[in-house]
C-alpha cells in the first residue's frame, strides 16, 4: 500500500495512534476459562466437529465479567456431555458422556486449552461427580434406577480404569425401591461426602407409585484413611421430595440442598462425626424447580439457580446461624433472570465477583456481577451469550496470573 502524500501518511497515522489508544483503554484481562459441555456446536465460525458433543472454552474479563472464544473447543470424548468436574489445583478437567456411560479426563494448559488423556467407563450413566480437595479422589455417582457411588483413585490426574470401591445407594426399610441419584458435595476440608438421591418408587409424577417412603435423601459418608467411605450417624437423611442439588460452605460447617419439586432450599448443620441436622427455621423458599445451588468462594452467599422461573435467586448465609436470607436489589428484585431453563450454576475462582449458569433451552451463558458487600447480582455486559446446543454442564478455572480467592468469613 502506498501513500502519495505526507499529508494522506499523517492522517492515516493519526488513525492508527487513535486505535491504538482505544485498545489500550479497553484491554481485556483474562482472569478465568469457563469449560462448558454442549451437546453439538452451533456457533458460527467453529472448526471443531463433534456430532456427540464437545466442550467449549471461554475466557472471562475482569472488568466486565462478559465471556469470549477462548481456546478451540475440543470433542467430549463420547455422546450427550452432561456432567464437569475440574480438580483443585486446576490442572485437571472430568467429563462425564451420558449415552456413552463415560467419563473422560483432560488436562488443562496455561491458555485454557484442553489435552485429552484417559477415560473410564462405567455400568450406568453418570449424574454427577466431584473431586476430593487433595486431588487424589474422583467422587462418581451414578445410575437412572439405582444409585451407585464410585470412588475413583487420580494419580496426578490419571484416571484408574476401574472404581476402587463402590457404595449402594438405598432407601431405609424400601431395599427394593427405585433410586435416582441427582447430586454430589465434599466438605472443603475433605473429610466428608454428602450425596442426593430421591426415591422414585414414591415420587413419579406421571407414573405409578408403589412405595409409601420417604421420596427424598440426603446420604453422608465420612473419609477415612486410604478414601474409604463410612456412613455418618444417622445417614441417610430426609431431603425433601426430589433433591436437585447440594453445596457446602467453605467453613465446613453448613450444607445446601435444593429441592426440584417443593421450590425450596434445605439447610443442615454439620455437627460431631460429620452427622448433620436440620437448620431450625428452614426450609427457606427458592425460585421455580431450583436446579442447582453453589456458596461463593468468602461463604458469604449463596445462589440458586431456577430453571422453571429462568432465574438466579441470590442469598446472604447468617455465619452464625447458617440461614439464608434474600439478597434483595435496590430495585426490589430477589431474582435476576437468565435465558431459558438454566441447570447449571458456578461463581469464578479468581475474584470470586462473577456467576454464571449454563441455560439448557436457551442455548446460552448467562451471567452476573456478584456485589461483595450485599451478594446482589447484576447482568453482565452482553449477557447471555450463545453456546452451542443445550449447554448443560459449567465449569472454572483461573488464569495462571491469577490466584484462586478464598477468603475466611
């Protein structure tokens, strides 16, 4: 390209200078990847073809919050992603394929982008799992009718082929009913498992019922020496009729359930021996068939996410009492909505000031500014963002710039 005149060359530089002074003001800072599993692309302009399903990367601005491409997506290693579990030091990424009853292990680069590395594959499809917090414990529930946890052994983040021990979920006095695991939690500190299961002999909206227990429970185990699992005192616990999602709190000293078919949030104390009880003046009221539930990072706040009312519901946790109480905007609003029918909930790592939930129907991400002083929310810029087909599956992990925010209430 030429220029046939000094005058044409300064105004073009001017041009530049001015470009370049606009990029300057507006530089996007990485400070976490959001992981997200879809069942197929969709997104304009992708190079990855994964007919079964794939998982895609964003990178998360610190300013704003807003999501961009991150590094290329890559293939979910099988059909139908619907579960993620990323390991504590962040190095480690689980997906778990419904059709194909697998899980498969990717590890993480500094840019975010995933390496595929070894799969398991189980009896029935996976439906929810988690990490232990030092890293050496993939904790796996699994089954449609009956309820198994896995416990798989990581060696640096290798999967073993094959569980190291199995546990039978069951409904006291009902051996023989159908149980259907929904949920998963360990306590920060380590020493404690809590799964949900609701019994669908007794709740089976549409179909037949042929038991008189109990439809919903919360089942404890405590971590001994080596990862084996001992049931807490008195577990398994009532939890309502059908437990959707389960969190703990930093403090190792509460924990969540939400229940899918009462709209409500259930509270518990965690006491002696890793046994918990209910918290005294709950249940506590959420948003339409709460689908998911986390704690922020400082154990602060709590959030919902409601996939019948399309919304995030936000609660601020009373450290002494465990009670979760509304987070209300200076509009009034307790709920801030999301695009359609979100299942998936998860707050960043880095700064801990960001939420997102992956919107099933909606094809999206939405997400929200956390205020670290009142746990309201605010919609992000540009938000909700395009994702390929029915995302159902969110994940984090913070850039290597940045540290992980924790913070002791």
């Amino acid at each position: 390209m030429k220029f046939k005149n000094l005058r044409q060359l300064a105004a073009v530089s001017g041009i530049g200078l001015g470009v370049a002074t606009l990029f300057s003001g507006c530089q996007l800072v990485t400070i976490d990847y959001l992981f997200v599993a879809t069942s197929a692309s969709t997104v304009s302009g992708s190079s990855t073809t994964c007919p079964g399903g794939e998982i895609e990367i964003y990178a998360i601005d610190s300013q704003s919050g807003a999501i961009r491409d991150g590094a290329p997506a890559v293939c979910s290693g099988g059909t139908t992603p619907t579960v993620l579990a990323i390991s504590p030091g962040y190095q480690n990424l689980y997906v778990a394929n419904q059709v194909d009853k697998n899980i498969v292990h990717f590890t993480l680069g500094t840019n975010g982008a995933l390496s595929k590395k070894d799969t398991a594959t189980l009896a029935d499809p996976v439906t929810a799992m988690t990490v232990s917090p030092d890293g050496n414990s993939l904790y796996v529930l699994s089954g449609t009718t009956t309820a198994t946890l896995s416990v798989f052994g990581l060696s640096s983040g290798a999967l073993g082929s094959a569980p190291e021990s199995l546990t039978s979920l069951t409904i006291p006095g009902n051996t023989g009913d159908l149980v259907v695991p929904t949920s998963i939690a360990v306590l920060p500190s380590g020493n404690a498992v809590y799964a949900t299961a609701y019994d669908k002999s007794s709740y089976n909206p549409g179909g037949s019922i042929t038991s008189s227990a109990n439809p919903g429970w919360l089942y404890g185990f405590a971590v001994g020496s080596g990862g084996a699992l001992t049931p807490t005192p008195g577990s398994p616990y009532t939890a309502g009729v059908k437990p959707s999602g389960v969190a703990a709190d930093p403090l190792n000293s509460y924990l969540y359930v939400t229940d899918f078919a009462s709209n409500q949030l259930i509270g518990y104390g965690v006491y002696s021996s890793y046994s918990v009880n209910f918290l005294l003046n709950g249940p506590y009221k959420s948003g339409g068939q709460p689908s998911a539930v986390v704690v922020d990072p400082r154990g602060r706040f709590l959030y919902i996410s409601n996939s019948l009312d399309s919304s995030v519901g936000a609660y601020v946790i009373d450290l002494q009492s465990g009670t979760p109480s509304s987070a209300v905007n200076t509009t009034g609003s307790q709920t801030n909505s999301t695009d359609t029918q979100p299942v998936a909930i998860a707050v960043d790592p880095a700064l801990g000031r960001f939420v997102y939930t992956a919107n099933y129907l909606g094809n999206s991400i939405s997400g929200f500014r956390l205020d670290p002083t009142a746990g309201t929310l605010k919609a992000t810029q540009a938000t909700p963002y395009p994702t390929g087909i029915h995302p159902s599956a969110v994940a984090l992990a913070p850039h290597g710039n940045h540290s992980t925010q924790v913070v002791t209430p």
